[in-house]
C-alpha cells in the first residue's frame, strides 16, 4: 500500500490532477488506520520540482538562470502544500504554479 502511495504522489508530482493527489491522501489515512508510522507516511512528498529537472534532455538547463527562477517558484509552492497537505489554498496555488511553470519551460525550451 505505501508503494501505491508513492505512485499516486509521483502521478500527481507530473500530470497534477486533484484525482491523482485525493487518492493519496486517502491511502495516506489508510496507512495511519493500519498503524504505518506517521514518520515513514510523512516521508512520501510531492516532488514536481525533481521530476521537471529530471526531464530536461540536458542537464545543465536546469541549472541556467531562466529555469533556476521558474523553479524557485514551483520550489516554494512544493514546500507548502508538502508542510500542510490538508489546505486547499495551498494546494490551488501549487497547481497554478506547477502550470504556469510548466508553461515558461515548455515555451522557451
């Protein structure tokens, strides 16, 4: 079950679908319903930031100015959802900064 949950929270990290991050949440309650230690549940995080790296064809354009700053954003708005997964503010402004900073990236490389 905590494989599933990887999966879902690795799926949500790329396509961000709410579906996607609701059934994760919901596996995360199952696991604290089944004893799972809150410390390894809470170790399972959203990592849209290290999956857009991951995907550039070379490297170092991660690294460059322009996709530095987009990711600073997506970076911050990561670290919140992640810190309060329960806020739903929080998570309207991870997805609008996960798609807008898929948008600058997309447009200029």
């Amino acid at each position: 079950m905590k494989n599933d949950l990887i999966q879902s929270f690795d799926n949500f990290s790329k396509n961000f679908k709410e579906g996607e991050f609701d059934k994760a949440m919901k596996l995360r309650e199952q696991l604290a319903d089944m004893n799972e230690s809150q410390s390894s549940i809470d170790k399972v995080r959203i990592n849209t930031v290290e999956a857009f790296k991951k995907g550039f064809s070379f490297a170092e354009v991660a690294k460059n100015d322009f996709s530095m700053e987009a990711m600073e954003e997506l970076e911050i708005a990561e670290k919140n959802l992640n810190s309060n997964l329960d806020n739903v503010d929080l998570f309207n402004s991870f997805v609008d900064t996960a798609n807008a900073c898929k948008k600058k990236l997309k447009e200029k490389y």
